[in-house]
C-alpha cells in the first residue's frame, strides 16, 4: 500500500521532467500559435489562463500564509496545466506530421 504515494511522486517528477526534455517542442508550439500556424484547443487555452491566474492571484482555496498545505493547491494546478501541456504538445506533433497514404 505504501508504493501507490510514491507512484504518483514518480509521475508527478516524469511530468514535469517530460516538460524539459520537450521544452524545445514546446518553444515550436508557442512560436506557432503566436504565428498563427497552429491553433490550440480551447480547452488548453482556458485551462492555462486559469492557472496563471489562479497562480498569482491572491485569492486562494488554501491561503498560501499555512506553510507547506497552502502551497499545495497551486501546485495540484501547476500539475494539470502540465499534463495538459504535454497532451497539446502530443496533438501539435501529430498536426505536423502528415498523413501517409499507402498507394496500392
């Protein structure tokens, strides 16, 4: 029972460490969506405003004064946004690839 905490602590550090090993994919990405080459899903959209603001805002569920439990929430948020991320940057890779037809 005790290797299922340390099982989600793993995928939390892969998330994260997947984010920097792509971070270039990533930089592409954003480069694309200013250019307006690629469009991301509006799901992402809304879901990377809203932690950016949830982030800086003042305003939390857990107020960021209780030490370690209040800085939690913002980083159960900063978590999805990641996999989020990781998920558009999986459908931007697949965008940039074009379909094969295999002529028969």
């Amino acid at each position: 029972m005790a290797k299922i905490p340390m099982m989600k602590k793993v995928q939390q550090i892969r998330t994260l460490s997947a984010l920097w090993k792509y971070r270039g994919q990533l930089f592409s990405m954003t480069r694309a969506m200013i250019r307006g080459t690629y469009k991301a899903s509006f799901l992402t959209m809304v879901a990377l405003i809203a932690a950016l603001l949830y982030i800086i805002s003042p305003l939390d569920i857990i107020p960021d004064v209780v030490p370690v439990i209040g800085w939690m929430d913002d980083g159960a948020v900063m978590y999805f946004l990641l996999k989020r991320l990781l998920y558009e940057m999986q459908r931007y890779e697949a965008s940039k690839s074009p379909l094969k037809l295999i002529s028969k």
